[in-house]
C-alpha cells in the first residue's frame, strides 16, 4: 500500500477509535416496559396519536434497539404510515446479549458496519396488512455513517411527523435543535436538568414542550455494552450477562400530549402546610419567605406551593413533573438568562440566584398561579 493510503488507513482507524471511545458514553440502552409504559400514557389520551403518522427511531439500531421492536411490533396497532429506524456506524456497540429480532441482510459486513449505518424501513401495504413477519424483515446500510447530523439522517428527519429515541446523551442539545428546528412532533429521553440551558428553557416556557409521563422521580435502568466500566452506584448483571446502571434524573421530553399534565395539583394554604406537611423542615428551607433580590417567595417543594397565593413564587426544578398549564404560569428561570428584569427589587448587588437574607438560594423556576 503506497504510504499515503497507509496514512489515510491509519487515520481512519484512529478516527473510528475516538468515536468509538466517544460514543461509549452514550450507549445506554432503554428498556422495552420503559417504552411501553410512556407510549401508553399518549395513547390513553388519544389512540390515534400515532394512525397515519411517519416515526423516524435515529439512534436505533435495527437489530436490537427497543424503540425499533416496539413499534415494529405494535404498526399494525397503531396504524403507522411508516417507521424509519437507523442508527450510527457503531459496530461492537449494542447489549451483551442482543435480542435479535430482524434479521441480518445477505450482504452483512462487519467492516461496512465500522463506517456505514444501518436502516430499516417499514411501509403500510398489502403483503404485512396485519401480519408483519419479523423473520422476513431486513435492514441496509445507509449511504453514510448514520449520524443524526448528517443531510442523510436529516432528510429522514424532514420526512417524519414525529422523532422518537433515546439519543446521545453527550449530544442531547445539538439533537433537541436539530428537532426544534424542523418542528417535528418528538418523544425522546435525557436528564431533567436540561430543561434549564438557555436554548431548551424557553420551549417549557413557552408551552411548547414538557416532561412526559412515566418518570417523574427516583431513577431508571439501562442496559449498557459488555465493556462499560462499573463505576455507577447502582448496577447489576442479570443471568444472561448483561449489565444493567441505574440512571438518575432521567425524564422523557415531548411535545405531543398526555392527560397527566392536566391535572391540578392539589394545594393547601401556607398555614396548614407549615401545620401539616410531611415536610418537617419548611421554617429552616425558609419557605414562604420574600427573596432578597427579587420580588417573589420561596417555595422549597412543589408540594407545599400553597393555595389562594397570589404571590411570584420560587419552586424546584422537579416543579416541572407537576406543571399543570391550567394551573400556573411558568414565567422564567433564574440564572439562566431569562429576562426577569420585571421581578427584580432594585439595588441589590446579584440576580444570578435568588437571595434569602443574603444566603445564595438553589436555582428555581418562576410561577404564578393562573386566576
Ligand atoms: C443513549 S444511547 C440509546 C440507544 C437507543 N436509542 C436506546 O434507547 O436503546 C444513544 C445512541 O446514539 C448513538 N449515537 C452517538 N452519536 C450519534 C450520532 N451522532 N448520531 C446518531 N446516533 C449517535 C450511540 O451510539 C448510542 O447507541
């Protein structure tokens, strides 16, 4: 081989070793109950939420991915248009034990997988009409590697009505824009705290996107690779070897509807919480005490916003898990660039956080309860 090649050789390798060290972080895999339980929860509110509806699954890998199996399983169910499912040229990555469930085409190359995605598609006709033999379902390559960026993935994107996945976990805010800016209905997983960066924050704000149902506390499982180092608190092996990492702060992100997030929470006034909560610890969290720096009251936990307050309040980020539209107004962030000049009492030396008796308070979400 002349030695330019050699080179190019070499730094392909290198390239494909970084990516891989890279991507290592990422790969959590979702469970199928996981999945099943969230669907559900849209479904219960309408049961046509997916009929005619094309799902693009980019960071699935067809062969094993949950999200591919479920919604193979149930297009028939739920009356898809279509379903896309691809994923990035990982080969290596996937559980120990991968459920596979389609089957690997004729022309499988290991070497091909290192560079080239995979996709699976599968349309509404006449010969899977209510009988969809997963046996005789295969999946390609893609012309490229299979990255959500790439114009491949992103004319996929632009096709779809609705992007459902787990994505990258190091990637999550590029793959929320790369969503946001094709607006296109979406279901997908990441931490919870990413709700505060300044370019998600306003889509909450604005009522264009919320937590979704099924994860409002505690922590989830996720299958991870063979060679994922153990290094969480919470792990475990199960018989077939796969290794399993609790994940905290976990929350599904969407846009598309659920009858939770209609419900009111119910409240009980200032005076009996601080009477009756199972919060013991409400005069030391300083609750109900006006900030230094902003025109507002501290409300340590959402279950304690007290009713018939007409106040700005300050609650946790979790506030969001029980964010009712209907109930509240959710008017900004502090300290992460929301304009909330209106609510500030002047003179004070920082507006970065709230400020109780010059102590340096949690950041906190800014509502107002809807008359
Ligand atoms: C958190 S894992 C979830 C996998 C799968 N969606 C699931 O829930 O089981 C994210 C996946 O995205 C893949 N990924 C990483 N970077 C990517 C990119 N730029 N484009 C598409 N997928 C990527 C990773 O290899 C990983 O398998």
């Amino acid at each position: 081989m002349p030695d330019g090649n050699l080179t190019r050789a070499r730094v392909a390798q290198n390239e494909n070793l970084t990516r891989a060290r890279e991507a290592q972080k990422d790969e959590f895999y979702t469970q199928f109950q996981d999945i099943e339980t969230e669907v559900n929860a849209y479904l219960e509110l309408n049961p046509d939420v997916f009929r005619d509806k094309t799902i693009l699954l980019p960071c699935d890998d067809p062969e094993w991915s949950n999200f591919t199996k479920y919604f193979v399983l149930n297009f028939e169910f739920f009356g898809l248009r279509k379903l896309i499912s691809t994923c990035y040229a990982m080969e290596g990555a996937s559980p120990t034990q991968p459920i596979k469930f389609v089957s690997r085409p004729p022309h499988y190359n290991a070497e091909t997988s290192e560079t080239h995605g995979k996709i699976l598609v599968l349309e509404r006709n006449d010969d899977i009409h209510n009988n969809i033999n997963l046996e005789n379902l295969h999946w390609d390559y893609l012309e490229g590697d299979g990255d959500f960026r790439s114009a491949e993935i992103t004319a996929l994107r632009d096709e779809a009505d609705i992007i459902i996945t787990n994505p990258p976990f190091s990637l999550f805010r590029q793959f929320f824009a790369w969503i946001v800016e094709a607006n296109k209905q979406f279901l997908i997983i990441g931490n919870m705290n990413a709700v505060t960066s300044r370019d998600i924050f306003p889509q909450i704000k604005d009522n264009k996107m919320w937590y979704g149902c099924s994860i409002s506390s505690g922590d989830r499982e996720f299958c991870v690779p063979e060679d994922y180092p153990l290094e969480a608190a919470g792990w475990r092996i199960d018989e077939k070897g796969n290794k399993y990492i609790r994940v905290k702060g976990v929350r599904w992100f969407t846009n598309l509807d659920h009858g939770r997030r209609h419900l009111p929470l119910p409240l009980m006034t200032m005076s009996d919480n601080l009477k009756f909560s199972r919060h013991n610890d409400l005069m030391e969290k300083h609750a109900y005490e006006h900030y230094d720096n902003y025109n507002a009251i501290e409300v340590p936990y959402t279950e304690v916003i007290p009713s018939g307050c007409d106040d700005v309040m300050g609650v946790p980020i979790s506030f969001l898990d029980k964010y009712c539209p209907e109930q509240f107004e959710l008017m900004g962030i502090t300290d992460q660039g929301t304009d909330l000049s209106w609510l500030r009492i002047p003179n004070n030396d920082r507006y970065d956080r709230p400020y109780l008796s010059g102590k340096r308070m949690y950041a906190r979400l800014i509502i107002r309860k809807k008359q």
